[in-house]
C-alpha cells in the first residue's frame, strides 16, 4: 500500500467552510506536527509507503490529501474543490501526480469533485460491472461526479446522500472494513442512505455519537489493521472480536479542521 501524504508546516484554521472549523480555535502548530509525525510513523511502521507532496502557504488544508484527487491503477482523477478557500489546492495536486507519472484526468462539466473523502473503493465486492465504490455527494462532492467516475473507470458507482453538514464528506462516517462488515455512523445518513448501505454490508456497525465525534469512522484500514483517532473501548471491543488490531494516534489537532487519520492520506494504489 502506497499513500500520499502532506506536512502540516503550514497548517491551520484560518477560515471556516465546515462546522468544525472556528477560526478562533486555532490549531496547535507545534503539536499538530507531532501528531501528523506519530500517524506518518504508524504508516511506514505497518510497511505502508508515505510519499509526500510539498505543502504551500496559504493552503492550510492541503494536509488533507484525500480530497487531492482519486487514483485508480495510473489514473489521477483531479478534484474540483467546492470552496473557494481550497480551489488553490488543484493545481499543486496535478503538478504532484504529473510529476509522480500518474495520467491526470479532469471530469468534464464543472460539478464539484472532492476526491477520494468522498469516493470509496470496495475492492473485495464484485459486481457483474466490476468493482464497487460507494460514493457520496451533497455538502461537497456533486452526484454529476459519479456517472462520470463510473464510466471512466468501468466501476459500478453506488451514490449515498449524505443527510448531516457535519459529516459532510463521506469519509467521515463511513468506513468499509471488509467484504462483509463496515463501519457508519447513522446520524450521517437518512432512511434510505441506511438501506443502500446495509443491501452492501452483511454487517453494518454503528458507531455512537461520541466515537462519530472523535471522527473513528475516518480510519485508514490495511488488512487487519486499522489507523483512527483514539474511539471508545467498546468499538475496540467490536472490531477486535472481528480480529481488527487497532492503533489509536492521537489526531486532536486535526479535528479542528473537522479531518482524522483517513482524511490526511490519499491511497496511490
Ligand atoms: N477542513 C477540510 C475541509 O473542510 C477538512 C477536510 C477533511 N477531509 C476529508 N476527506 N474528510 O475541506
């Protein structure tokens, strides 16, 4: 597994286009950088390659990679930011896949595409159109994305409206773990986002408000292992009993800027 990340030199919370972000709560920068340090380690500690993409004043959410594109096989699917306050962004993530070999794909149309925080694969469900991804759109990503992203990559794309601002993408309360069970936090979801979940999962688990809160949820999953801010002991409890070792990093900083563990990677492969 091979991830992109970024440096948080120039992290902070300077303006606010989430609800988590108050730019009178600012970030600390010095421990910011330690987290972001202690993530990187658990990365490169569980064998997973980190690239890094240089990190730009003024673009203090660039930390979070995933929203930077979409990777499949040699395809960057470039992101469309739907905030002013990130469009910056684009251009340094296209640079970056350029650079790196990667084929940079822009959708067509100009509907707002926020990369893989809002697009997940679900390599281990087939489908008689090939893989699955489970996609989510409203508060950032447009569902226009998602036809495209379906054709482009011959995927089946499954689209979820997200029904809570303050999970706005749909890395923040959604998480497959395997070909049977996935984590998700319902107070994301309406009725029917539920039932298109549970016709994927054989077991959905729902997570609590508070571990929804700590953003357990957005946690990076590499086998049996899983990455995510630190959650409650009976969600530990749960995904140690589905034979999941947890490694908990401390992400408080992060959260400020209403990102976690998974927000601050983008899968390369
Ligand atoms: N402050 C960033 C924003 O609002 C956080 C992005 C979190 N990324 C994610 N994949 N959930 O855009």
């Amino acid at each position: 597994m091979r991830v992109l990340m970024c440096r948080p030199d120039y992290y902070t919370v300077d303006y606010e286009i989430n609800p988590w972000m108050h730019v009178r709560e600012k970030p600390d920068q010095a421990l910011a950088t330690v987290q972001w340090q202690a993530l990187h380690d658990t990365f490169t500690g569980l064998g997973i390659d980190v690239e890094l993409i240089e990190p730009v004043k003024g673009l203090p959410d660039m930390v979070f990679t995933a929203n930077g594109g979409l990777v499949s096989g040699n395809r960057f699917i470039l992101s469309l930011f739907r905030h002013e306050e990130r469009q910056g962004e684009a251009a340094y993530f296209e640079a970056w896949a350029n650079r790196s070999g990667f084929e940079t794909v822009r959708l067509s149309g100009d509907f707002f595409f926020e990369g893989e925080g809002d697009v997940l694969r679900l390599p281990f469900v087939t489908s008689s159109v090939g893989e699955t991804l489970v996609a989510g759109y409203r508060y950032r990503s447009e569902i226009r994305s998602h036809n495209q992203i379906s054709e482009l990559l011959g995927v089946r794309v499954v689209s979820i409206e997200l029904a809570s601002e303050h999970f706005y993408h749909l890395d923040t309360c959604f998480c497959p773990l395997n070909e049977k069970a996935a984590l998700y936090y319902p107070g994301a979801f309406d009725d029917y986002g539920k039932k298109v979940l549970s016709n994927i999962f054989e077991s959905l688990i729902a997570i609590g408000e508070q571990d929804a809160k700590s953003f357990c949820a957005n946690a990076v999953v590499r086998g049996k292992d899983v990455v995510m801010n630190p959650c409650s002991a009976a969600l530990k409890e749960q995904l140690k009993a589905l034979g999941f070792n947890t490694h908990e990093v401390e992400l408080s900083e992060f959260i400020k800027a209403g990102g976690s563990a998974k927000c601050l990677v983008l899968k390369l492969d």
